[in-house]
C-alpha cells in the first residue's frame, strides 16, 4: 500500500504532529521543521473509505504552508532552518508511530489524511486510529479555558492585542498570554494601516530566538521575552509568552524622570548583548523603545537591571544579501536610513543600534533627542539625526557617556557603534562592577587596571576635545 506509484498519485508521505490544536506537517520522521501547519480549531473531523484507505477528513479548515518557499516579508524567504513553527515542542508519542500521505485542496477548505498500516495488525491499527481520531476531536474542540485560568487585569494593550497574566493548568504556573483579535488585525491590514505579515513574523522570530536563547552559548544573556506556546481559536491568536513585571521602561522612566548614568549604563550592556544575539541569529528587531523593555517579575530591585525585550511585530530575518527591506519602527527612535530608503530599497542591520542611542539618550536626561510640532516634523528631524546636549540637563553627565551616544547615534551605519564596541566601551566598563578599581586592585590584576585606565583617559580626551568644540549642536553626517 505504500508503494512508489502510489506516493506519485496521491503525494508523498508526511508525517503530523497535534500540539493543542495545531497539526504541524513535517517532510520525514526526524525533521525538525515543519513544511505545513493547519489549525484545527472549530474543524470537523470525519472518517470514510478510499479503496483499500480509510480516509481522515479535516472540514472547513484553513492550512498555511511555512516551508522553506514561505515568505515572512514582502520580498524575504524565510530561511529554511527558521520555520515559525519549527520549535514549538517534540512529536507526541501515538503520532510519531504512524505515517501519513497529505493532500489539501484549498477551494475546499478540506485537508485530507491517508492513513497507511505500517507493519501492525488490523485490530492495533484500528486502535491507534481510534486515538488518533478522538484527540483530533478534542483538538478541534479545545479552548482556551481548557488550557488557562486567565485572569482579568490587562497588563498590556495595543491596536489589536491585548496581554493579561495567565495560570497553566498543567502545571500551575503563571505566565503571560496575548491574546490577538483576527477581526481586528484584519481590518487594520484591509485599510493599509498593518502589514499582512506581521503576526507570522512576531512568531518566526520571537520562536526562533526563544529556541536559540536556550543554546548554552546564549543562556547567560536572556534578553528576550520568550515565546513558550501558540494557541488559536475562531476569534483569536493566543500566545503564551513569559510573564514580566507591569513596569515597562517607558514607566520607569516617567516616574524617576532620568536614571542614573550607573543604571543606564547596566541597562545599555545588557540590551547590547541581547542585540548582539540578535545579530547573530540574522534578525532585527525594527522597534527598539522604551515601552517595548520589560523587566522580570522579582521582588528584588536588581531586576530593573535586567531589562528583556518585547514585541517583534516589526522584526525582520535579514535577506541572503546582508540587508533589510520595510519602512517601519516609531518616529523619534527609527534609524535614518530607514526612513530614507525607497521602495524595496534595503539597509544594513545597524538600525537597532541607533534607536539603543535613543534610548540611552532617553534614560539619561528624561526625554528623546528628537522632537517635533507633528509628526511629520518629528520623522523630518529623526531623519537629520540632529540632536544636542543641553546643558540644563547635560552638564552633571559623564564626556564618556556623550561620546557613547554619538556613536550610536551616528547617521551613516557604518560608522554606528556595534553591540561589540558597546561593550567595550570605557563608560560601560567603568559602570561594571566587574571592573571596580578596588576589585581590580585587590586582585592585583595591575595588567588589566592599567590597559583600562589609559583607554579610559584616551577616550575622556578625545571626547573633550570634540566635546568643547560643539557641544551644544552635534550634527551627524
């Protein structure tokens, strides 16, 4: 039954796997990407006879191939090792055991599953065929109530999303789940106002950097948000996400007014590390702000040193040529070139590091560096990245400090700061207290304390120099 002629009539052999009410489609028994997934939420599931194959029928379904010919931006392929559904959990154990030949005929909305014996008796075989029958029912059935308690106070809330913490009845747990309104994101994307792609890419790359950040190489930096389970029913995308605290950057800020360059700076090193994760896995976040830095929930304050990052509705995997395409992010924090760039005109993957130049501006003094009367005026100076130190809120700030931020703030990305530079930066390693001079001194590491010193005075001269000079007007070409 499993011969080659039949594989070429009725396609080739998959095999599926059901987590919650997803069935993820996969090319071989050990891949570990899936080339297909079909939610299976309000679906009906019937059995009949095709000759000598029964017949498993999922009715008024929709399937969205996310194999290696996929796109997750306009003009991008997904890479084939990033599938968004690639890390979503293990194959369950009744499924693994059995293949399946698939077949979808879109105008119908119908997803059709030829189940073949492979080597057991009729009566396993029509026992393993009844399980798989009844947990596809349940799939199909499942709702959210099945899966969280959810509680009522809003911790989040955006266009057409809104984020409120969670208890796992598995296993009692708390965490944070989105819930996505399609009616609303849809209306969004009709009137031009969202990309269509947003969601699949929020999940293609919160996924893939959750998979990555449990790599041993990865686990110290920790700085995102990590995506744990997908979930979808007819009104809603639910994604179950890490629960962070209710006081996001953007709040913390607000109610210090500025940080201190200590803080900052512990703020900047962390967020660094998370972007140079980032570049390694070839993503950009695209929306790096205030509001979109979350902390761990803790009662220790030194938590508020950990800072995570949140929302890759905007993130992007970088093309096979090095660059990003899209006009995207949030005025006041965009890097130049994107908002230079034309029609399917790419850039470099620097843009994270100059809205971390706004940021870290932001912290220090209590506002952003560009301003504006509207909204075109704000992208018009964003764009000139024209920005200076005044000195009402400046004077008290560290030469090392400025100098960072006119690195970052660069407008030509070739010439910004990396994540690399970030971290070896004399202002970063001064507020480290892995370099504290009675540390080092203690230690009698004098090799270390000395190398230290004199980049440190390097750079507070070099600074100074360009510092006396314009100061209160810095224009970066």
């Amino acid at each position: 039954r499993n011969s080659q002629s039949d594989n070429k009539a009725n396609g080739e052999t998959r095999w599926f796997v059901c987590k919650y009410n997803n069935l993820f489609e996969f090319d071989s028994k050990n891949a570990h990407e899936p080339c297909g997934v079909a939610s299976l939420s309000g679906s009906e599931v019937a059995l009949s006879k095709s000759g000598d194959r029964i017949v498993l029928s999922l009715f008024d379904n929709r399937i969205s191939g996310h194999g290696r010919d996929s796109k997750c931006e306009t003009g991008t392929s997904a890479p084939s090792s990033r599938g968004p559904a690639a890390y979503l959990g293990s194959h369950g154990s009744r499924l693994d055991k059995l293949a399946f030949s698939y077949a979808a005929k879109r105008p119908q909305r119908v997803v059709e599953l030829w189940i073949e014996e492979q080597g057991q008796s009729e009566s396993n075989n029509n026992e393993s065929l009844r399980i798989i029958f009844q947990k596809l029912r349940t799939a199909a059935d499942l709702q959210i109530e099945d899966l969280y308690l959810v509680y009522n106070n809003k911790i989040g809330q955006g266009r057409f999303a809104h984020v409120v913490p969670a208890q796992r009845k598995d296993d009692g747990s708390m965490c944070a789940v989105k819930f996505v309104n399609k009616r609303d994101f849809w209306s969004l994307v009709e009137v031009g106002k969202e990309r269509n792609d947003t969601i699949s890419r929020e999940i293609a790359t919160q996924l893939y950097l959750t998979h990555l950040s449990q790599d041993r190489s990865e686990k110290r930096c920790g700085g995102i948000v990590k995506l744990r389970d997908i979930f979808e029913t007819k009104d809603f995308l639910v994604m179950e996400m890490d629960l962070m605290d209710r006081v996001d950057l953007f709040q913390l800020v607000s109610k210090k007014k500025r940080l201190s360059e200590n803080h900052t700076a512990r703020i900047i090193k962390h967020l660094a590390k998370t972007i140079q994760m980032l570049w390694r896995a070839k993503i950009a976040h695209r929306d790096l702000k205030l509001s979109n830095i979350v902390f761990p929930v803790s009662s220790d304050k030194s938590a508020y040193l950990r800072p995570k990052l949140t929302d890759f509705g905007m993130a992007a995997f970088v093309d096979t040529d090095g660059l990003l395409k899209g006009r995207c992010g949030t005025p006041g924090y965009v890097a130049p070139e994107i908002l230079a760039a034309k029609p399917n005109q790419g850039y470099f993957n620097r843009v994270d590091m100059f809205s971390l130049g706004v940021i870290c501006y932001t912290l220090l003094c209590g506002y952003e560096p560009f301003f504006g009367e509207d909204e075109r005026k704000l992208i018009s100076s964003n764009k000139k990245a024209h920005f200076d130190f005044d000195d009402r809120e400046w004077s008290h700030i560290s030469i090392h400090a400025k100098n960072l931020i006119r690195g970052l703030l660069h407008k030509d990305p070739q010439q910004r700061l990396s994540p690399e530079q970030v971290l070896e930066h004399p202002w970063i390693l001064a507020n480290n207290s892995k370099f504290n001079r009675k540390e080092i001194v203690k230690k009698g590491d004098t090799t270390k304390l000395y190398k230290y010193e004199k980049e440190l005075d390097y750079n507070f001269e070099e600074s100074k120099s360009f510092d006396a000079k314009d100061d209160r007007s810095c224009v970066i070409s």
